[in-house]
C-alpha cells in the first residue's frame, strides 16, 4: 500500500514513518506541508492508495489539503486519514466534511495505530475492485458490464455530501471526544429498492441512487448532518446533537422530490422509487459498537423487519 | 525505555529542547510587557502543540502532558471573547511548569 503522509514537524513525520514500517508499510512518501503534498501527486508515476494528513499546520491546513485531494478524480475515494491532538479536535467536524475517512490522535499510539491501519488497508481493498468494476463499465462504453449487488454500499455518482459509511461511524465516535455525547440518526429507505434492482440493469440501479440522493441532499440542505448509502436502498443521516426533525415532511419532501424525475421512469419501464423515512433514533456514543447499533437501529427503523442484511457486511469491512 | 528507532528522534528533541526553551521565554515576556500579546500566544501554542505530538511518544510523559494542556489553553484563550490578559493568567503558571521541566530535562 503506498502511503502519502503529510505533517509539518519533522520529528513527529519520522516518529511517524517508524511506526509504518514497524507495521509493515514500506512505501512511504512523508512531506512537511500541503504544497509538497500536492506536488508529490501531480509527480507522473505517483500514485498514492491512502493519506494521513495532520490537521494543524501552517499556511494550508490538513482539512483544505483533504478537500483539495479530494477534488483530484483518482483519489475521490482513496481513505484519508486525519492526525490531530486535543486542541484540534474542533476541526475534525470540518474534516469529515471535507471527506476524511477516519482520524487518529496525537501522540501516536501503536496499537490504535495498527487498528485504523488494518481498517485503512480493507477500505483499500474494497476500493481496488470498485475501481476495477468502473473501469470495466468505461471499456465497455454503453455495453453495460458494471457488476454489484443490491447489498454493496456502492459510491454513488454526484452524491457530494455523501461520505462512505465507515466515515460516517467514525464522526460519530469523535462526538464521544468533544463532549458532545448526544448524536442522531435516521434512515431513509428506498421501499422498492430490491424490485427495482431486479428489473434494472446495474447502471440504471445507479442512476436511481443518484436520483435520490440529489432530492436527498436537496431536502437536506439546511441541515448540518452527514449521510451515507449504506447498501440495500438505504441512506443513513447523522446529526450532532439530539435536536427534533418533522420527519414526516422530509418524507413527503423527499417523495415528491422524487416524482419530479417521473418520465424518466417511465421511459425505462421501471416503477418510481418510493422512500420511508424511519425514526430519529439518539444515543450517547462512548464506543465503536454503539455507533455501529445506533445506525444499525436507524436501519431497522426505516426498513422494518428483517433490515439486518446489510449490516453484516458493513461490520466486517468496520471490524 | 524507547524503541532503539526512535533514539535518533529523540536526540533531535532534544537537541531542540534549549532554543525552544529560550523561544518560549522570550515569548513569555513579551506577552507579560504586553508587545503583540496575541500573536506571541499564538506562537507559544504552536511551539507546544509541536512538542505535545512527540514529547510521550520519545520517552518524556510529563513534557508531553504539559505541552499539551498548554497548547489547549492557549487555543481557547484565542478563541474566547475574554479579555486576553485575562486568559493569560491561566496558561502562564502551565508554562512555567513546561519550562521547568524542560530544563530538567536538557541533557536528555
């Protein structure tokens, strides 16, 4: 795996590189500053899996570096993880905004180290065979080979404020560091979503996601919170804080949003996409499995029962 | 006792420790004689949120602790609506606590 790692203290970047290579990453490129960050990218050959990027440093900060990289097409979803210290940890709101994909604190510690890393090297993984499914769909050039199943948390075309969901697990872990305990969630499910994949092609699947998710982040667009598809048609919105949501209008919000693309779906001889908007469920967040449970019980909520399907394979890409 | 591959970085922190001792004084007093009082705190807190990262990890726990309640105060005194001599107040006692112990800790 190679690995991009930006900080602007040369001591802590070679602290750093040790540990890296004590867990078996070698092929390292460490800079001391966003510029020679983006300089390292724009090298031809370069080509980096994962970023660790301190948040505090002078002149361009790790959270504008995330979003410039983040606006490089190859690296739209390439794990960026955030290193920062107590006094910054305000910033981290601002970082999984901008796309950041988890974050670890400063000092280093080696086991927690090696626990984000191993979940880094998965989301990798994961993403090598997405890009190999895209890059299979770009050759066939309108013959569609794009392969996925209705239970992939899939990245969705145009869908800027969605963030993947083990992200989306990680911001709410950091609500349990910044004294703000109380956070919300709720899904939003697509209720024909397994008809609808069944009838369409995979790229037309897609195109109804994105259709969605463009009411989504429409109806949404007030709102401080930060949403994901988790697979199975199912979208899930955190919030930071327990404050009350007229659930039901975004609902009515969101279904008549929908309607708009009607002819769309009628020309592809395919059923319109009706969404149910579950509960707002709340929690205190203090570990990485209530984070998990609570999205898991956003879930259930909008789906009803049997909603778990799902689940299983997101905890084992998060374990 | 520090992983031997370490050793190298710690010699560098430490190395760094006596003008970074003498950098944090001057800053000290200038916030004190009121020169640029914000932007001496700002540097104050630069200088130990750089060593709060390092300072545990390279074998120094109390240097590590100490940079790192500084660097925190220092932030919220910049962010605060109080008046910043008034914020000083609590990050001076912290400071001279660091630079005590840094000093105590000048040969390594």
């Amino acid at each position: 795996m190679k690995i991009l790692a930006v900080d602007d203290d040369p001591v802590f970047l070679d602290i750093l590189g040790v540990a890296l290579r004590n867990l078996g990453f070698h092929d390292l490129t460490l800079v001391l500053s966003g510029d020679e960050a983006l300089a390292e990218m724009e090298v031809k050959g370069n080509s980096f899996d994962c970023f660790l990027l301190d948040i505090h440093m002078p002149e361009m900060d790790g959270v504008e570096l995330c979003r410039r990289i983040r606006q490089i097409a190859r690296y739209r979803r390439a794990p960026i993880m955030m290193v920062t210290s107590m006094s910054a940890r305000h910033y981290i709101d601002d970082a999984f905004a901008a796309g950041a994909t988890d974050y670890l604190m400063k000092p280093l510690d080696s086991i927690e180290l090696k626990a984000r890393m191993g979940v880094i090297e998965r989301l990798v993984y994961e993403q090598m065979r997405t890009n190999l499914l895209e890059q299979q769909n770009n050759r066939a050039a309108g013959i569609l080979e794009l392969q996925f199943d209705l239970h992939t948390p899939v990245s969705i075309p145009g869908f800027e404020r969605g963030i993947e969901y083990l992200a989306l697990e990680n911001y709410l872990l950091t609500l349990g560091i910044r004294e703000s305990y109380m956070s919300s969630a709720f899904a939003i499910s697509i209720r024909n979503a397994g008809l609808i994949f069944g009838m369409a092609s995979p790229v037309t699947f897609m195109n109804m996601l994105a259709d969605v998710s463009s009411v989504l982040e429409e109806v949404l667009k007030s709102q401080q919170a930060l949403m994901s598809y988790a697979g199975d048609g199912v979208f899930v919105v955190a919030l930071n804080g327990a404050g009350a949501l007229d659930l039901a209008t975004i609902e009515r919000e969101l279904n008549e949003g929908i309607a708009t693309f009607e002819n769309i779906y009628v020309v592809d001889r395919l059923p319109m996409p009706t969404v149910k908007v579950g509960q707002l469920v709340r929690s205190t967040l203090f570990s990485r499995n209530r984070a998990s449970r609570m999205l898991d019980r956003a879930i259930a909520s909008a789906v009803g029962p049997g909603a778990e399907r799902g689940a299983g394979m997101r905890r084992q890409l998060a374990s | 006792m520090i992983n031997a591959a370490l050793v190298p970085m710690r010699t560098k922190f430490v190395g760094q420790m006596l003008s970074r001792l003498g950098q944090l004084e001057a800053l000290r007093c200038a916030v004190n004689d009121g020169r640029e009082p914000r932007p001496s705190m700002a540097e104050i807190g630069q200088i130990a949120h750089r060593m709060s990262g390092v300072a545990e990890t390279l074998g120094f726990p109390r240097i590590g602790r100490l940079s790192m309640e500084v660097d925190m105060q220092v932030s919220a005194a910049l962010s605060a609506q109080a008046q910043l001599s008034q914020s000083w107040r609590s990050v001076e006692p912290l400071l001279e606590d660091l630079l005590d112990e840094m000093e105590a800790n000048l040969d390594g």
